[in-house]
C-alpha cells in the first residue's frame, strides 16, 4: 500500500486535507495565506463551497496542497 511513501499529499483527500487547514489556520489566515475569493471571511467560507470551487480550479488546488506539504513539513519540525 506504501507504494508513494515520499509523496504527503497520498491518500489525503481534498476535503480531509482542507479541513486540516482550516483547522490549523482558521479561515481568516488561510484566506491571507491563499488570497481566493472562496477562504475570504468577508464571503462566508465553508467546506463545501471550497471544495467546489477547488477542483475546478487546478491553480488554486496547487496552491493548498503546497501551503498543505509547508504545514506538515512545518509540523514535523516542531516535533
């Protein structure tokens, strides 16, 4: 099964991986973090909403799972 062991972002689904930036940012510093309309507070951020708009989008996609890999690279190290 660990056939990508180099590779964080395998067998992480978009909305587990979204929640665990939510979680870690809060949606106001994710929104400064990755300035899309869709993680703005002043425009109702949610889940589903995010998710949407996230795989349809491959730039924006791109953009959170590498703020995702600097997270748990940033994680480890404070271990």
């Amino acid at each position: 099964m660990d056939t990508q062991p180099n590779n964080p972002l395998h067998g992480t689904t978009l909305e587990a991986l979204l929640n665990e930036l939510v979680t870690y940012y809060g949606w106001h510093d994710l929104g400064r973090q990755i300035d899309i309309r869709c993680f703005r507070f002043t425009h109702d951020p949610s889940i589903p909403s995010s998710l949407k708009f996230l795989r349809r989008t491959p730039w924006a996609r791109a953009r959170v799972e590498s703020l995702y890999v600097d997270m748990l690279t940033h994680s480890k190290k404070a271990i």
